[in-house]
C-alpha cells in the first residue's frame, strides 16, 4: 500500500516526482472521454520505467490465444483492446541534450489532476547533466464535448542558457501492447499525409481491419506571440514527425499548443475516416485553446451536476469517489450499445478491455441511477445483441437447443478467455446477466424490456442451466459439478453454493416472467416461445430443479458453504498472515492458494448480497461473520460487496474501513497492481456502497426505500439519484433524520427509515 497521493477532495496531486512508481501515476493521471484515452505518460518523453498507453472505443485485435495445452472448447484468441497510435509526443532537446526526467536533476515536479474539469497538469523545474535548466507547465484534457479531439499547451522556458531548442512534434502507430502473446505488431500503416501544417497517419489493425487516422496540428508562440517556421519533416514507416528549431534566450518561454484528433471505422466509414480527421483538424487548428476548454469544462459541469457525492469531514473518502465517479463517466457514456465497460477502462492493456460479468454486477446500478434508463437499456442490450453467439459459445461445450453461455472476457460476443479453470467454469456470469435483467425492471419499471429482449435471452439462460446440472442419487437432488465461483481462489470445486443459488434462482425468475408474459402480452410471447421451441416439458424439469437443487451448508454454524468439502481447509483467519505474504497471488504458488481457506472475493457474501430478501438478518450475520475474517479482499470486486451488507449489519466500523479500501484501492495502490491500469469496474461498486451501503438504497415492490446511516469520522454526505423520471437528493447528517428533496419529476411516495414518505 502506498501513500504518495495527497488528499483534496477535487484533485489527484503527485507533488514530489516518484520514478519507481511512475507507471502507477500514468494509471493514476489517465485521461479519456468514453470514445477515446490514454494514460498519464509525459509529453516530452521518458526512458524510465513506463506503460505507454492510448487507446481508441471500439477498435480490438485477435491475438492468438498462447497456452501450454490446447483443450477442445478454447477459443482461437484472445481479444485485447490495442495500444493505438499516439498524438502526445513533443520531444525536446535543449541543444542536443534531451528533456528526460530519468536523466536530468528534477529540482521540482507536481502533477495534478482536477477532476472537476478532466484537466490533467504537470510542471516541473530540472537540469540536464550539461548544465541546462528549464521549467516546463503541461496541460492536458480529452474533450467531453468533442469526442475525436485531445489538446495539450505545453510551455518550456529556458531559465539559463541561450542557445536552441529543438521541438519534435509526432505522430506515431507503430506501437506494440505489452501484453501481446506474441510478441508483434498489431497495426500497419495505410497512409501517411504530411504537409507544413498537419500530419495525419491512417494505420489498420492486422485481421479485424479497423482504421484509425490520428491526426496532430499545432501552434507555436515565443514569449506570447505566434511564430512561423519551416518544420524539417521525419518520416517512417507509421510514423512521421516535425521538427522545428527555435533560437531562445534565458528567460524566453516557448508555448506550444497540439491539437490531436482521433477518428476510426468504428464510427465512419473507411473510405472517409482519413478525410474526416483532415476535416477535423482544419476546423479545430484555428479555434483557441481556452475555447475548446472551457467546452470541456462545461460537459464536466453538467456530469457533476448529475452524478456528483458530496462528504463532509473526511477528505480521503471525499476524493476516492469522486475518482471513481470521474473514471466511470470519461470511461462509458452510454451513447453506443456496441460499447460496454472494461475493467481497466483507457487505463491499461490488462484484461484486454474486454466485457466481464463486472458490467452487470456492479456498473448497471451505477448508470441507471445517476445516467438515466436508456444507458442502462444500452447495456442490457449489448447483451441481447450477443446471444447468438452465447447460444454459439455453449454448442462449442456440448450444449443443445438454444442453451447460451455467455462469455466470461468478450469484444463481439464470442468467447476470447483461454484459462479453462474461467472460460469453462466460472459460469456464474450467466446468472449475472439474468440478474442485471430482473434489477434493471424492478428499477425503471420498464416491463416491456422483458417482452422485447430479457425475456428470449432467460430461456436460452435457463436451458443452459438445466442441461449444466446433474442428478446424484447419493445427494438425492441435481449437483453442479466443476466450476469456479467469484471466488477464483478456489477452481474446479463441486457445489459452489453462489453458483447454485444463482443458477435456481434464474430458472425460478425465467418461469415467473413467462406467466407474466403470457397474461400481459400473449401474442407476443406466443411467438417467442414458438420460435424458440419452448416445450412443456422444459418448463417441468426447471421446476423440478428448483425443487430438487442440492445447495451445501453447516447447520451446525448456520451458514451456507463456499462449495463442497471447504470445511475440509485448514481454517485461518486473514490477521494469521504475514504482511510480506501479501498479495497472496504475488507471494503464493497457486496450489498453496487453493488448498487454503483465503476468499479472494466473496462467494457466499456477493448471494446473500444479491438475494438478501431472501434471508433474515441473522441468516446475513452468521456467513459473514464467518467467511469475512477469511477474505483477503485480492480481488477488486471484494470491498464493496462487505461494504454494504456490512451497513445492514450495523457493523459502520467495518463498513467504512471497506468503503475506503474499494474508494482508495487505486489511490493508495492496496494490492500493489495499480501499475497495470485503473480497476474501473469496481469503482461502481465504490458508488453502491455509499448509495446502497450507507444510504441504504433499495427498491422493493416498485418503491424507493432509503436508509441513511452516517459513518463515525463523517459530518454528512449527499447524493443524487435518477429514479424512474424524478431526480432526487438524499442527504445525511450526524445526529439528524435524513432527507430527500425532488429536484425534478412528478411526486412520489419513498420510504425512509420506518416512515412513508410522500416527497414532492
């Protein structure tokens, strides 16, 4: 865990340079505008220790898939959103000694990010090894209100030398993912347009053949007043640079203003994208600075309105959620259902950018309640959009008559996950998806999603559910046999109670929505039915298994097993580790892991949370009395799950120390992997456990229910919520009742605390 990151409550601020940690801070200070981003990687260059990162929506390779033995299932590759073309290299060279902070004396650096206007801003005073001082100030932003468009103002001065500065102005594709399984490039050059006033490289993505032109123009000024040079031109393959050399002495201030422009086949044409980035680039060269800025800080400023928490009295939560609200909302805007969430965002390489269950679990709540219903309708129908290829990935497996599987790491629908302990068991991610369906109704009401879509997607869910089970005579019920739960701690295991509950209740949900169509829309699901070959005899046997579905427990304790035989483990608590074995996963052979009794994320915990209707508080109490001590909360998604049921417990001293593990798991780099890229995802469950955990925000037979508690070292929060058509504020105060005023809509009865409110 480190501590380098100052607390505010409206800024991320470096204020001394940390080059051992540097690849944190790029994850950190990432930038993006949910069509494009890049990380916190410095503008002149940096030979240190990196991750050069820029990434483009949308825009993925096939890399071939790299294991040790194939098994018939795997999928031929494994999709990665790309390290793509960079527009922010402006390299220096003072004579010719280059601005390189491995290499020169850095005398002083800050490196702020403000989140209130997706403005990033570094400065730093160094010396070169020769002597030669300078002072630099970066600016830099990805324009919410211009999609295609990054601008950086970069100012250098010269505080004691004359001589020259040589400025090199880039653009460059030929880049490389870290993480390619093979070691190669994944883009080639289509074209390369360079004149004295613009370059624009058009490059291609080898097999999926997406083109992207990334286009750079700029201005110059000395001492604020524009200067017209004559660029030398460098070129290469997928690059192409100028070079411009400016006599200066001690004192005189360069300031460069680089307007950067990213347009791909994602959203035009092929045959327009390169005259759409020149179109762009023509308009937008002549339009100031601190007008395209001041249009970013506006969008800024309406997202705030709608979304923003506020906490009083405690700066270190204050800043943690809104660094989570602010990576979500630059990450996804909900524009485009062909998009979804990444759990690294534009931070990183890992994870591919690909859809993980993470979107329906933990993101969907955030969107409906502070984006609106038609993003969260655009997330449920990415998922439509892909069951033919679910259906397509569960017949790969065996699997008959329309059974889907969805896939646990996806781009287009199709599988890309080629560790068979996840690709082929951790299939709890369909019970995500039939989840996210039945919360996305029951919090817009939106009955007619179920008629239109849900209800096709539960049938294929549930057929692959009752041909996953098996009959065991020794158990006298149906068994799930060799599947991992949340909890990739443990792989292979029989039973997993998470995955059986989840499974049951699916097929429970998909029969109550099939009388529910069938009495409110006959015709309709009539057809649907017929279509898909819905039998009588089907829906008997997922009765059957409802009824007759083995679920593991110790009615001695009271609580419900991880799977079968976890009472087997030796059974330790986490304070029984040593901190120097922390991360287990960096510190443990993987055999040593599964054997022991350490959760990397809660399995029983993330049902009770999901299902807690279903239990009674003591029910709740006992499993995570019994199974938090265990967990080592190594997975992101860990936190905020025992943050919220922790709340209903009335455990508040809990509940806030996971409240700020989820909201400072990156600020504070707590399992020491913030290096790799921002844990996005689960910044939406940093959101659910204020809103769900503290506030205590549910929805029960069509009415907002709220529960406010205030945490001890907090004086009070406020939080804003969309709820079918009204927009409402929710604010908690020590010592105070709660209150919730209607800022828009018509008047709505909620219920707060014991009471029946009309609010209005």
């Amino acid at each position: 865990m480190k501590n380098f990151i100052q607390h505010h409550p409206w800024k991320v601020i470096e204020e001394t340079f940390h080059p051992l940690w540097n690849r944190v801070s790029e994850s950190l200070f990432s930038l993006g505008n949910g069509n494009m981003g890049h990380r916190g990687n410095f503008e002149e260059g940096y030979s240190g220790e990196t991750l050069q990162g820029h990434y483009v929506a949308g825009v993925y390779y096939p890399d071939k898939t790299r294991v040790g033995w194939w098994k018939i299932g795997y999928p031929e590759y494994f999709a990665k959103v790309l390290n793509a073309p960079a527009w922010i290299g402006i390299g220096i060279e003072l004579d010719e000694e280059p601005v390189d902070l491995a290499r020169m004396k850095v005398e002083r650096f800050w490196r702020e990010l403000d989140m209130r206007t997706g403005t990033l801003t570094r400065t730093f005073a160094a010396t070169t090894a020769g002597g030669k001082a300078v002072e630099v100030t970066a600016c830099r932003f990805c324009s919410m209100a211009r999609k295609e468009l990054g601008l950086i103002r970069y100012r250098l001065t010269s505080k004691n030398f004359n001589g020259r500065i040589t400025l090199t102005l880039d653009a460059d594709a030929d880049v490389k993912n870290q993480d390619a399984n093979y070691d190669e490039k994944f883009w080639r050059e289509v074209s390369r347009k360079v004149t004295d006033q613009y370059i624009i490289i058009t490059a291609a993505t080898l097999k999926t053949d997406f083109h992207v032109s990334t286009g750079t123009a700029y201005r110059i000024f000395l001492n604020g007043k524009p200067v017209s040079l004559q660029p030398e031109i460098a070129e290469r393959e997928k690059y192409a640079a100028h070079r411009i050399s400016i006599a200066v002495q001690a004192g005189d201030t360069i300031e460069i203003v680089k307007y950067g422009v990213i347009a791909s086949s994602f959203n035009h044409s092929k045959q327009n994208v390169e005259l759409h980035c020149h179109r762009l680039l023509d308009e937008l060269r002549g339009i100031p600075f601190e007008q395209l800025h001041n249009e970013h800080i506006q969008r800024w400023e309406e997202i705030w309105r709608d979304c923003d928490i506020t906490i009083e009295g405690d700066a270190a939560a204050q800043q943690g959620i809104r660094f989570a609200i602010f990576h979500l909302m630059q990450t996804y805007t909900g524009e485009d259902e062909r998009l979804n969430i990444g759990p690294k965002g534009f931070t990183g390489e890992k994870y591919g950018g690909s859809t993980y269950w993470d979107t329906e679990a933990y993101c969907l709540p955030f969107y409906m309640s502070t984006a609106g219903q038609h993003v969260a309708r655009n997330l449920l129908l990415y998922r439509y959009r892909h069951l033919p290829k679910a259906i397509e990935n569960a017949r790969k497996l065996g699997f008959e008559n329309g059974a889907a599987l969805y896939p646990m790491v996806t781009m287009n629908g199709e599988e890309c996950h080629n560790e068979w302990e996840i690709t082929f068991e951790e299939i709890h991610r369909n019970g995500a998806i039939a989840y996210a369906i039945y919360d996305y109704v029951r919090y817009t009401g939106d009955e007619e999603y179920l008629t239109d879509y849900g209800l096709e997607v539960l049938l294929a869910l549930s057929r692959f559910w009752s041909q996953r089970v098996n009959w065991s005579d020794a158990k006298g019920g149906y068994v799930m046999l060799g599947v991992t739960g949340p909890n990739e701690y443990e792989n292979n295991v029989n039973n997993n109670w998470y995955t059986n509950y989840i499974a049951r209740w699916t097929l429970t949900y998909t029969l109550e929505v099939l009388a529910w169509a069938r009495k409110h829309a006959g015709d309709k699901t009539r057809a649907l039915t017929e279509k898909a070959g819905l039998r009588a005899d089907e829906e008997k046997c997922w009765q059957d298994i409802i009824e007759k579905l083995y679920l593991p427990e110790d009615p001695t304790r009271g609580i419900f097993l991880q799977q079968d035989g976890f009472l087997d483990k030796e059974l330790r608590t986490v304070d029984s580790l040593k901190p120097a074995e922390r991360p287990l996963n960096q510190h443990w052979s993987w055999d040593r892991i599964l054997r022991s009794c350490f959760i990397k994320q809660a399995d029983v915990l993330q049902g009770l949370y999901f299902f807690e209707d279903h239990f009674d508080r003591e029910v709740i109490r006992k499993n995570f009395d019994f199974y938090e001590p265990m967990t080592v909360h190594e997975s992101s998604l860990s936190p905020c799950v025992h943050a919220i049921l922790a709340c209903s417990l009335g455990y508040l001293h809990k509940a806030y120390e996971m409240f700020l593990r989820t909201a400072r798991l990156d600020l504070d780099d707590y399992n020491n992997d913030t290096e790799d890229g921002l844990h996005v995802t689960s910044m939406a469950g940093t959101w659910m456990s204020l809103v769900k955990g503290f506030g205590g925000m549910r929805v029960k037979d069509g009415r907002l229910y709220l529960n406010p508690i205030v945490p001890g070292p907090w004086q009070s929060y406020s939080f804003r919520i969309l709820f079918r058509n009204r927009v409402l504020r929710i604010t908690a105060k020590q010592g105070t009742e709660a209150t919730v005023k209607l800022e828009s809509g018509n008047p709505i009865e909620i219920q707060l605390g014991d009471k029946i409110l009309n609010v209005q």
